[in-house]
C-alpha cells in the first residue's frame, strides 16, 4: 500500500543534503522491490545503485525480512560487554571465513563509520601492547571517504567533510589520490600507470620517521569521491612498503566487500592482502545497520593477550549495539542468500558487458572520463564554468524525474546497481544516461 506524503518536512535535518532544496523539491521513496523503488505517488524508479552503494542483493529479500521478523520475536536486544548471544559469534565466524589470509577475528559496529574509527584504535592498541606506543600517525588519502567520525575525517581526504569541524587527529596525514585524467582516462578497469604513486609512503616514512606511523587506510577502490579504481601494481606498493616499515594495511571495504566488484572482498579480487577490512552497507543487504573489522590473527592475540592481563578489559572500545541481535539475523540471512544465487560470481559475470555498456557513454555529451571495476561505474563530467558539481546534481535530478536513481558526487555519477540486475535494465540505465546527458547544459 502506497503511503501519502508527509505535509511537513522540517524537523528533519537531512544528512549531505541541501535541505532548504529539498524541502521546497522533494523526492520520497515510499517502497522497494528487487531492482526498484517506488515513490509515494506510485512511479518507478529503476535503482542504479543499490540504495547507497549497499542493498547487493536487491530490495526487499522476504529471506531477510523473515530473518528480522523471527529474530525480534526471540531475541530483540541482548548486550556483548561481557554477555553474548548464539548469533554473534555465528556472523563473526561467518564473516572471518569469507576473508582474506588470516583475518579472521571480527570485531562489530553498527555503520562503516564506526568501523573505521574501530579500525583505527585497533591499530593504535595493538602498536602499543608490542611496545611501539610510538606508533601514532595515522595516514590515509587524498579523496578518501572513511564515514564522518572523527577518526574518519582525520584520515578522510575531502576538503568540505574536514574544514569545519576543527584540526582533526594529530599527526595523520595523506598520500595523493591516484586519479590520473591526463594519463588514464577512459581506461577500462585497473589503468597501467600510476603504482608508483604508492611510493609517497616512503616519503612520509622518511619525513615523520616510520617508528611514529601506526596505520595506511585506503579504499581499494575509492567510490564515495567518484569511483577511483586502483592502478596496477598500486597497492601491491603499498603492502610491501607497510610491511618493511612495520605499518599495519587497513583497507576500507565499506563499499567494496560482498560481491561488489565481483568476490567477497576487493581484497580478494586484487590478490593484496592486508592486516585489517573495514565493511558496512552489504553485510546485512543494508536492511538493518550494521559494521564490522575483521582483523589479522595475530593482532587479535596481541591486543587480548597483553592488555587483558593488565587492566581485566583488553580494548576499551565498543558500541551498546556492537553484534545487535537484528543486525546478526539479516547478516547471515544476507550471506545465505548471496551464496545460494551466488550473487558475487553474477557480478563479476557480468562484468565484462557492463564495462561494454557504461564505456558506450564515452561520446556522450561533457563526459571526460568513465571508469569501471565490478559492477561499479564512475561517468565523469566536465564542470561547468564557475559552478563545480552543479552538472552533477542537475543529471541527478533529471535522471530521478525519468525514473532511475544514481548517485551524483561533484560532477562524477557513480552507478552500482544491485547484483541481481539484468542486463536489460543495464542497457536501460545507460539509455536514460545518454538521453538527460544529451539535454544537459
Ligand atoms: N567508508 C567507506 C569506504 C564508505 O564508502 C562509507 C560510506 N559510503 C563509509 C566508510 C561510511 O559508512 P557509513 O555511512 O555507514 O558510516
């Protein structure tokens, strides 16, 4: 049943939203189904990218849904300090057995926000349990997205979510970004030029000295800053140079994990393991909040090993609802799902039609660059003159009038549309790209 449209928007202070737009233009999403959102008026809008990057398995999986239901009849909230409950120890293990190398140890969050600040005192904690509490630096990169903590912006490169909110952490600081228009526009995957760019990591071992650096944190694939994808041999760079100088890795899978670019992890899909993944969105098929960082073995032992003994608590950190009884439930009713319609094998099956298809934009009216990996797609358009990212926004709006959602973010629009799409519902998507490009000025 279609609901009627609230008459009052104000209280809601809407988060990255131009409110005062918002509420004299609205756009509401009533209901979801599969590959589709339907608004308050009944229209519908094709969802080129599952909600926020996270519903991988489409929209409302009665699997799920019943997961829920049935879980807030037996169990709707049980604490983790000190208590636990049968499914969280079921999702860890679950989770750690879809990881990489040895990170099997799992630690939960409610929001990929919180899983990188989680991350990063891991990090911290575990310097200094070895007795490298010298270890305090933090670096992350230029155009990376970590969520809005404030570990998060500390680390994040976007200038507006950091210049208003104060100095940040001390001491963090970035490598560049590894968007190279001038070189590697329009390639299609992972371009040929630029791993050398890891080696700025070895500038800053050599400027701060690397006995003070706990942790590098990069999304494998950058998506929230315009879909970035890696160059080869990048972060292979990157591993080898933390490994020499005792740094730990954490990659920020936030978008990347579960089956986005067509495997569990991007750092499965790329052959790089490193010591630490954040994840969110896909985890429950975004049906219910939840984050979590999976972390190496050893560095599990080491932080609940010493600092146990010390103070009865090894690590001072957690959240009320860390492992929430719901979460738990649509987590592995999710993971069921994605490995009975083996939904990461689909997306990276479908892969090579869908770069076929979004490089068909490449003449398409002010787009610069396109770029690719999994089902993930970044269309680049030219700014227009004095007015970065107003292009961006005016093809996001026209394309949600034509009925298909996509996310704008400057003048790039990012498509990552649920794994379960149809190859027809791409060649639609990219048809209604072509013709609101063609209109836009
Ligand atoms: N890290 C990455 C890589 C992300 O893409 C996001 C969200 N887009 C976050 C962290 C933050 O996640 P959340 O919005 O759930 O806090």
């Amino acid at each position: 049943m279609l609901q009627s449209p609230p008459n009052d928007l104000d209280a809601f202070w809407m988060p990255f939203t131009d409110n005062r737009y918002f509420k004299a233009n609205p756009r509401l999403l009533a209901s979801a189904r599969g590959m589709y959102y339907q608004t308050p008026e009944g229209r519908e809008i094709l969802d080129g990218t599952a909600g926020l990057w996270c519903v991988n398995a489409g929209h409302g999986r009665e699997s799920i849904v019943e997961a829920i239901r049935e879980q807030a009849g037996r169990l709707d909230f049980a604490p983790t300090f000190q208590l636990g409950h049968p499914l969280a120890f079921q999702l860890a293990a679950r989770v750690g057995g879809m990881m990489p190398g040895d990170l099997d140890r799992v630690f939960f969050a409610n929001s990929g926000s919180e899983a990188v600040d989680t991350a990063l005192k891991i990090a911290l904690a575990y310097h200094r349990v070895r007795g490298e509490g010298t270890r305090t630096r933090l670096i992350g990169r230029e155009r990376g997205y970590h969520g809005t903590g404030f570990g998060g912006i500390a680390v994040g490169g976007i200038g507006p979510n950091r210049r208003t909110f104060g100095p940040g952490l001390p001491g963090s600081d970035h490598l560049p970004h590894t968007h190279d228009l001038a070189r590697n526009a329009f390639t299609r995957g992972q371009a040929a030029h630029g791993a050398h760019l890891a080696d700025a990591l070895e500038g800053l071992v050599a400027l701060h000295g690397g006995d003070t650096i706990a942790a590098v944190i990069v999304e494998p694939m950058a998506g929230s800053t315009g879909v970035l994808v890696p160059p080869i041999g990048y972060l292979e760079r990157l591993r080898e140079i933390c490994t020499k100088h005792g740094i730990l890795l954490i990659f920020d899978e936030v978008i990347t994990a579960f089956g986005r670019i067509g495997a569990a992890t991007a750092a499965e899909r790329l052959g790089v393991t490193p010591d630490i993944i954040t994840m969110a969105k896909g985890i429950t098929n975004a049906a219910v909040p939840m984050g979590a960082v999976a972390c190496r073995r050893g560095i599990y032992d080491a932080v609940t090993g010493a600092m146990a003994q010390a103070a009865g608590i090894e690590l001072f950190h957690g959240y009320t609802y860390s492992a929430h009884p719901l979460a738990c439930a649509a987590a592995l009713a999710t993971l069921d799902l994605y490995r009975d319609e083996a939904l990461f094998e689909r997306s990276r099956g479908l892969e090579a039609y869908w770069e076929a298809a979004v490089h068909g934009l490449a003449e398409g009216r002010h787009v610069i660059d396109i770029r690719n990996m999994g089902l993930v797609a970044g269309i680049e358009m030219a700014p227009r003159e004095g007015a970065p990212g107003a292009r961006g926004m005016e093809v996001f709006r026209r394309l949600f009038d034509t009925g298909l959602l996509v996310r704008a973010t400057g003048d790039i629009i990012a498509l990552s549309p649920p794994l379960i799409v149809e190859e027809a519902q791409i060649d639609t998507m990219v048809a209604a790209l072509a013709g609101v490009l063609a209109e836009t000025v």
